[in-house]
C-alpha cells in the first residue's frame, strides 16, 4: 500500500496549512484607515514564494475589507496589474461600489504579466471628511485559469455623442458582457460596445443596447476576439434631475 505523501516536506508550510495546495494566503495589507482619498491603498505586492519572486503563481484572486465606515462614504477599488515591476500600473478588475462594512471578493484572475499587483483606483467620497478602515488579502493558485477581466466605469459623459470610457485590455477574451446602469433620465442614451487591435482604429462589435430609466441594460457578445476594448455613447441621452449613471463591461474567455 502506497504511503502518504508528507505535504510538509519539500514546500514552505504555509501552502499546506494557510491556503492549501496551490492556494497560498497572502494578508497584503493590514487593515488601515485612509481619509478622504482618491489614491491606491498599500505597497506594490510581487507574488511567488519568498525568495523566489513570481515562481509558481498563475493567478491571484484578491479580497477587500473595509470597518467603521463614515456615515455616506463610498469606496471604489481597482486591481492593478504591472507589466514592469511597479513602474507602471494597468487595470485588470474593479470591485463593486463598496457602501457599507464587509469584506467583498474578486474572482481567481489569471496573470497576464506577473511582475506586480497593487489595490489601485481606490476613491473614498462621501460627505464631510468620509474615512474607513481597509485592509486587503490575497489567495495566490498554481493553477491555470481562464482569463477574466471586469471594469467599471462612472466617467462616461451620457449626455455627450461619441464619450467614450477608457479603453481596456482584454487579449485572450472572447466572451463579452456590457451593461448600463441609469437612474432617473428623461431620454436614456444608447451605448455601442467596440473593438480594436491598436487602441487607436475602433470598431463595432456587433450591437448597441439602449439605456432604460431606473433600469439596467445589458448586452452579451461571443465569438469576437478584440485585443483592447471600449464602449462608446452612440446616441446621447438628455437628464433632467441628474446624470446617476456607471458602465460595466465584463471580458472572459470561454
């Protein structure tokens, strides 16, 4: 009969005791309180084993904590990507409007350059001097996973032709979910999903989708294999009591 293998030997224990095989827990950074910001919170963090930078991880999947938040404050955080050792940063995947205390979760991001990650893009807004407590954690994987990207986007001008939010990459996706959310407008804007190879020649990737007051609208494309990506205000949108409104554009491969 084949004896057990001992997980101990051969590896640093904390890949057996904190996250599992492949999975190895990684706290960040401990929990902070940061005040009214517009800026990314910790230190440039490299994955792999200590000492052994960037060896064995293919994919991180990231957690964020937030306590004692003041009263009316938002928090928005970004996963940033270094392609060059922290020198300069690319967005992979935005967290959801955090309102209220919790800890909220990515799914497992693949790495697509492995030099450096950073909890970047983070605004904390709210009324007075707004602060929170906020602290982040990491689960690095051995494993490959499917490449998976999801942005978000308050920036967009809905009442403006051909506004554009920034444009993203998204090589190796094929697979691609766009949606609009609006609050109260009097005649919604109608948005087109685009595609290039260059960022700078743009072209349609099969589809508009038409904003509804109070509503979210989506629209979901597969089989297109665009290297960077965007979406633009094809027909612009006229509010009356205010122009409350975020894009969200999702890339994975299937």
């Amino acid at each position: 009969m084949a004896q057990a293998a001992d997980q101990g030997a051969g590896s640093p224990t904390d890949i057996w005791l904190v996250g599992g095989f492949g999975g190895v827990l990684v706290n960040d950074v401990p929990t902070n309180l940061v005040e009214n910001s517009d800026f990314g919170f910790g230190d440039a963090m490299i994955p792999g084993i200590d000492g052994m930078p960037n060896v064995g991880t293919n994919a991180n999947s990231f957690s964020v904590t937030t306590s004692d938040m003041s009263e009316g404050t938002t928090v928005d955080v970004s996963i940033e990507e270094s392609p060059d050792g922290g020198n300069t940063w690319v967005r992979i995947y935005d967290l959801s409007r955090i309102t209220e205390d919790g800890t909220y979760y990515t799914p497992v991001l693949p790495i697509t350059w492995g030099t450096a990650f950073h909890y970047g893009g983070i605004a904390i807004k709210g009324g007075g001097d707004p602060y929170v407590n906020i602290g982040g954690n990491r689960i690095m994987h051995s494993g490959q996973v499917p490449f998976m990207r999801s942005f978000i986007d308050r920036s967009i001008d809905m009442e403006t032709l051909d506004s554009v939010t920034p444009t993203y990459f998204v090589d190796r996706a094929n697979t691609f979910s766009a949606t609009l959310t609006l609050g109260d407008w009097t005649t919604p804007p109608v948005l087109t999903l685009e595609g290039s190879e260059d960022a700078l020649n743009w072209y349609t990737l099969n589809g508009t989708f038409a904003g509804v007051a109070n509503r979210t609208t989506n629209l979901n494309l597969t089989d297109v294999l665009p290297k960077f990506a965007r979406v633009r205000v094809s027909t612009a949108g006229v509010s009356e009591t205010g122009d409350d409104h975020f894009v969200t554009l999702k890339a994975i491969e299937n």
